[in-house]
C-alpha cells in the first residue's frame, strides 16, 4: 500500500467513474485499475461493485473512504507544518535560563516571539548557569540565555542586551548619598553574594571581593538574583546585581559601580551545529526587539547611570 494508491482510490469513490477518475488523476485507466485491485488484493477486502456501466462502493468501501480521507487529511497537515518548521515558523525552541532574567527582558521577549512567530513555542527551563552549557552540549536545550557569551567550535552566541553591573540596597542605606561607588568602599558592608560556584560570574566576584579585602564568611550566600534582591529589600544587607533585575523592585536604590571588570550582558547561547530554521527565526526575532526595546527599558534613571561594561 502506497499514498498514491489511497489517492487513486479516494478519487474513485468520489467520482464513481474510472474515466472521470482517470481523467482527474492525469493518468490512464488501465494503470487506476490496477492499483485499486492492488488495493483491494493487500487489503483482503473489495472496495467497489463494477459493472460494465456503473461503479459504487461496498459497505466497506464507504468505511474505508472515510478513514482514508481522515488519512490524507492528516499527511497534509503533516506537509504543511514541515514546510513550515523549515520557513522557520514552526516547532518547539527549549531556552535555558536564570531565574534573574525574569526580573528583566525576557518575558517581554517571548511575548514579542509568541506574537510574530505564534507557531514556534518557546519553552522555558528555569536552570542555573553552571547547568546550562551541559545542557546545550546534551541537547535537552537549544538556547541558553546567558550573562557570557561563547563563540568556539561547539558554540555560537549573539548579544541580547547590555546590562551593566550595580549595587542595589535599601533606600536607607548611607550609600545612596553617593554617585557611583567602587570596589574598595564595600570593605565592612554586610554583602549577598551568589553562591561562588554558580555561574561565571559568582566564581570572578568572590575573586575580587577577596582581593579588596572584603570577608567573605560575614555573607550571606544565596543560589539565585531574586533571592539577593528580597534580602537587600528586607534591609539584611547590599548585593551587586544586573540593572536589569532591579527595575521591578522601585523600593530598592542602585548606584554603578566603577571598577568591576565583570560583564553581565546577556547573550543568546546556542551549538554551532543546530541550524534550525527556527532558531534563525528566534535570532531575527529577538535582534529586532533588543535593537527597539533594551535600550528604553534599560535607561538608567537620573541618580543613576551605569557605566556598560566591555563585554569578556
């Protein structure tokens, strides 16, 4: 049994003529006819009651039409969505990513791709940093959304957003009386650190908080920005976190910090060999919505302007 056999007999039972069906398929009778026996003999069943004048279908042969017809319809449904996953407007995209870029861009993003692009479902895994390049490697994600950025022989990535570095404390806190701030001036300040092993980032943070001094056993350590952020709010200490994460919170105050030789930018980190139409898709996407919307929703206020890091 072949799709041009079922094709050749839909025709038929709706015609209900072999020379109208023939005539409709483009083909000659002797070859229909010959694939509806084929048909009939792989099946076991006869379809059609023939006469030298008239053509009708068996009680099986209604039946058959009509799972035959469900059939078909189905392998053009079927055409439709692989012509489209391959124009790059269909299919699932699994996105790795932080709970901190929630607190930013991110659900304006995927609004913006659900929007343009409503066939591709973008689906979100919530996982730290230090996961998410295991993860591409194994290929339970396609994209990870990343404060680093990776251009090797397995990655490729492309910048979403800058996102500069700034300390964020209560409105009481004596820090807010400056301008900016540097590295050296949170020596004795009570600090919420990520935990050091939890992405790039935390690891050369630590580093520098132990250069300048500061004691790294008074911390309070914590796997995730959100949970920086509702400690600093609930007046437990400061914390240097993405600007972005701290537009939600307008209770909280931030100041740059000048001399941080860190980048949290957030980059679009996916394998250099899966070239998904839809991944294209998502890049054209997601460029054109960082290009119109990070640098407004980005803007710093008139207390504070933070300085964009080199990115690393």
């Amino acid at each position: 049994m072949n799709i041009n056999q079922l094709k050749y007999f839909v025709a038929l039972a709706e015609e209900l003529s072999f020379t109208r069906a023939a005539q409709r398929l483009h083909i000659s009778q002797p070859p229909l006819s010959k694939q509806i026996a084929l048909l009939e003999e792989e099946l076991s069943v006869r379809l059609f009651n023939r006469s030298s004048r008239h053509v009708e279908l068996t009680d099986a042969g209604r039946i058959y039409l009509y799972e035959v017809k469900a059939i078909l319809a189905r392998l053009n449904r079927a055409k439709a969505r692989a012509r489209a996953i391959e124009e790059g407007m269909e299919g699932a995209i699994e996105i790795g990513l932080s709970g901190s870029h929630f607190l930013g861009l991110v659900p304006q993003l995927v609004a913006h791709c659900n929007q343009e692009a409503p066939n591709i479902n973008l689906v979100l895994n919530e996982m730290r940093p230090c996961d998410q390049v295991q993860a591409l490697l194994d290929r339970t994600i396609d994209i990870s959304i990343s404060r680093y950025q990776a251009n090797d022989h397995l990655f490729r990535s492309f910048l979403l957003w800058h996102d500069p570095l700034v300390m964020a404390m209560p409105a009481t806190h004596p820090f807010t009386s400056r301008s900016h701030l540097k590295m050296r001036d949170l020596v004795g300040e009570r600090l919420v650190l990520l935990e050091r092993e939890s992405s790039n980032f935390a690891t050369g943070f630590h580093t520098l908080c132990t250069q300048v001094g500061i004691d790294l056993r008074k911390c309070q350590v914590v796997a995730e920005v959100p949970a920086q952020l509702y400690l600093v709010e609930a007046g437990l200490g400061i914390a240097v976190v993405p600007r972005s994460t701290t537009l939600r919170l307008p209770s909280l105050q931030t100041r740059p910090l000048e001399d941080v030789p860190l980048s949290t930018d957030v980059h679009a980190v996916m394998r250099q060999d899966n070239r998904r139409s839809s991944l294209r898709r998502f890049e054209e996407l997601a460029k054109h919505f960082c290009e119109r919307a990070a640098g407004a929703f980005l803007i710093p206020d008139a207390e504070s302007s933070p300085t964009t890091l080199p990115t690393h």
